[in-house]
C-alpha cells in the first residue's frame, strides 16, 4: 500500500503540472477503446506505475486492485486462492478501472450485472484535482454512482476494491442450437430467470449468432472435475468449436479468456485463422491486444484503405459496437441487422443491472441482451463513413436499448443527454470538476475532442 501511496502521490502532482489549456489523457499501455481521434491539445498523464494487485483477501474475497491493472493480472493472482471477480470482461487487457468508468459484461452478466456492481470502493483522482475516496454509503455516493459510463470525464480510478467470488477448477459447456431468434431469445429468458437448464446449474450463459437459422446459446457451470479438458490457444478456434461439439470442458482460466486468442473471430482479418499462418504464429502474439495494436496502425496509415483503392473494392465502414436490447426485443434487433448492416457473428450475451445507476439507465431486474459485432461492412453507392452506425444508433433507440461508448457515436447534443441522464451527470461534474478540466461525455465520446 505504500507503493501505492507513492504513485498516487506522483500521479496528483503530474495532473497539478498539466498547463490549463492543456486536456489531460491517461496513457496507457493498452486500449480497448475504438474512439481514434487527433490528439490536439493534450497533455499525457501516465499511470505505469498504477498496474497492480495491492491485496487478495481470501477470507473476505476481495481484492485491492490499481485502476490500471489488467484483469488478466487479477485473475492470475485470485485463482490461487480458488477465487475470481464476478464479472469478468472477454478480454486479458481490459483493465479495472476502464471497466468501470466505461463498461463490462461477460456470460455470468444475466445474474452479477456489470462489473461495478461488485465494487466496494473507489479511490478517485477528481477533476479538480482532488483524491477522493467514495463508497456507496459516503458522503461521494453521487460519485460513485455516476462514475461507470463516465469514461474518465469525472476523474481517474487509483484504486478499487472488488468483491470476489468462489469458483471450481473446470468449466463444463453445453451448446445448444436454435433456429429461430424469438424461439432463442425465450429460450434465453427462461434460462436466465431459473438459473438453470435440464435440471442442472447454470453459471454461464452467452451465445453466438451465426445466420437466422443457426445460433446458439452457450451455458456453462462449474465442476470440480472434467474428463478432458480442450485447449483453444493454439490451433483450434473456440468459436468455431461452438457450431461442432455439443458439449465440451475448460479449465475455469481458459473459459475466462476464451474469447481473447482470436479476439472473439477478429483475427480472421489478419489471417491468422489460416491453418499455415498459425501454425507459424507464437501463442504469445495470439492476443487481443496483439491485434488491436495492428488495428490502430493501420488506421494511422490508412494501409487497408489503400489497398481497397488499388483493387477497386468499395468504400468500407467500421461497423464496431456492443449494444444491449430488452430480451423481448432481441430478435427484433437481429432480424433488422440481418437486413440492413449483415455482418455475422453476432455475439449475445444476456445482463442485468442489480440497482440503478445514475449514466446507463438500464431498468433494475430487467433481462438484456448484449449484442456485439466488430468488423468492416461495405458502404452502399452513394453513402458516407457513418451510415451504419447511424442506422444502429436509430433502431437501438427505437427498441428502447443502449448503446456502450467505447467506439464511434453520432448522437446530436440534445439527444444523447436525454439517452445517457444529463440531469444526473452535470451536478456531480461541476462538484467534481468545476472548472471543466477534463472534457464533459459527449466532447469525448461523440465529438471526441
């Protein structure tokens, strides 16, 4: 903890020197975030040294955890001790603190909700340049309410303590096939209400999209035993088993990162699905990180667009979202991106908010389906970079849904405050940041500033 101590100490002081006219942003050695803007005017704040596990508590399960430190990092140090947190986010470098101040999901979603439900605490470094510690039950309750969907623009989380959950050594999957949305989505329902499906435990559930006829949702549990166990980081795709095997066993840290040796079915852009490119591919670079990286360089040199020129293709779009529906309208949602965006997979997984919180409005006790899909979709003649998006935006909002934002948004001003809970973000921004030095929510996730 006195480590600790000295990185905050050293963060609070960079922020006190960032010039006035200056906007501060975090650095951070990895991102998940899909919002590539010009930097402008900024300053970087860096938090190297706020990557770590200060504590696992085996008796109290919980842990405290730097914002920085990855969940990869806390999930090596908490299954020792036979533990886990109760969400955690599909892939190895999603961090603590981005998972809060932005948003998580994962299979067990349907019964602990987001991953800051299950937070405890958070030592905050504040807009106005103040180290905050709030709690739900402190004199900052607002902003440790507001904080998740803040995405920085309330403060920066140093600190956070996590409850923990108990876990068996093995996953067992069960893929059950459907041919039908609004047979799968009930399906869904049913499964998430009881917890249970063929009599059995459920403490997984998700699924996978594949075309109107053929998705599946994956319900996984705990055993303490397993008669194989199946290894998906080397060169068997997981997602492709889904669609071969009815049944199948993981280690519980390998269900965990299931989806991060080929970024969900991402790294089929950069051929590493090939059977001759993998099996020439080190494990170690078979990351989601590793391919985001790529990502971010070829949108800095345009090289994918320039070879789209040179073969005469059309203009593409990235078309890069997680977004959720009510469960009664999930099929309504596929059917329409069936029609008008066509990418597949689709991933689904199914949430529910435990309580309220204040900048995602999710009902309390209400099933949503998380769908996400992330890739590049050909523009029709005449259409510009944004039509899809725009079109998503539009039917999410029409189905009563939400839209994360960790990647591209063009809401107009009025309504995104309407959609994201203006009246509840401005109190607590300017009793936090009275002097607006970091950029509010829409400059940063829809002009991005």
């Amino acid at each position: 903890m006195s480590t600790h101590q000295r990185a905050v100490e050293q963060i609070r002081q960079s922020y006190a020197e960032i010039p006035g006219d200056a906007a501060p942003r975090l650095a951070k050695a990895t991102s998940n975030l899909f919002r590539f803007r010009d930097a402008g005017k900024t300053a970087r704040l860096s938090a190297r040294d706020l990557a770590e596990v200060i504590s696992v508590d085996p008796v109290s399960m919980t842990a405290e955890v730097q914002g920085m430190t990855t969940y990869e990092h806390l999930v090596d140090a908490t299954l020792p001790y036979g533990l886990m947190p109760y969400v955690v986010p599909q892939l190895k470098t999603i961090t603590l603190g981005g998972a809060v101040t932005g948003l998580g999901i994962e299979s067990t979603s349907f019964r602990d909700g987001l991953p800051h439900e299950s937070v405890e605490e958070l030592e905050i470094l504040t807009g106005d340049g103040r180290i905050i510690v709030a709690r739900d039950d402190n004199e900052h309750r607002d902003l440790f309410r507001s904080f998740p969907n803040s995405y920085g623009t309330l403060g920066y989380a140093l600190r956070i303590k996590i409850k923990l959950r108990k876990v068996q050594p093995y996953v067992h999957l069960t893929h059950v096939k459907f041919t039908d949305a609004d047979k799968c989505m009930l399906a869904m329902q049913e499964i998430c209400d009881s917890m249970e499906h063929d009599g059995q435990p459920v403490d997984f559930v998700d699924g996978v999209y594949f075309t109107p006829g053929e998705m599946y949702v994956t319900l996984g549990r705990f055993s303490d035993r397993a008669p194989y166990v199946s290894d998906y980081t080397g060169m068997r795709i997981y997602y492709q088993s889904i669609r071969k095997r009815k049944r199948d066993w993981l280690t519980v840290r390998d269900y965990l990162w299931r989806w991060d040796t080929d970024w969900f079915w991402c790294s089929r852009a950069f051929g590493v699905q090939q059977p001759v490119v993998r099996s020439l591919m080190p494990r170690r670079y078979m990351r989601s990180d590793v391919y985001r990286r790529l990502v971010a360089l070829d949108r800095k040199y345009g090289v994918t667009a320039r070879v789209d020129r040179w073969a005469g293709r059309p203009v593409s779009e990235a078309v890069i979202q997680d977004v959720e529906a009510p469960i009664e309208r999930g099929a309504e949602f596929l059917e329409f991106f069936h029609d008008k965006v066509g990418m597949t997979p689709v991933w689904m997984c199914p949430l529910k908010a435990n309580s309220r919180w204040p900048l995602y409005p999710l009902e309390p006790g209400k099933l949503y389906v998380n769908f996400g899909f992330w890739g590049m979709v050909s523009l029709p003649r005449g259409q510009f970079d944004g039509y899809y998006n725009r079109l998503i935006e539009n039917a999410v909002h029409d189905l009563d849904g939400h839209k994360s934002l960790y990647s591209t948004s063009f809401y107009a001003r009025e309504q995104f405050w309407q959609l994201y809970n203006g009246d509840a973000y401005w109190p607590v921004k300017r009793e936090y940041d009275p002097n607006g030095r970091l950029l509010d929510l829409y400059d940063k996730c829809v002009r991005g500033r």
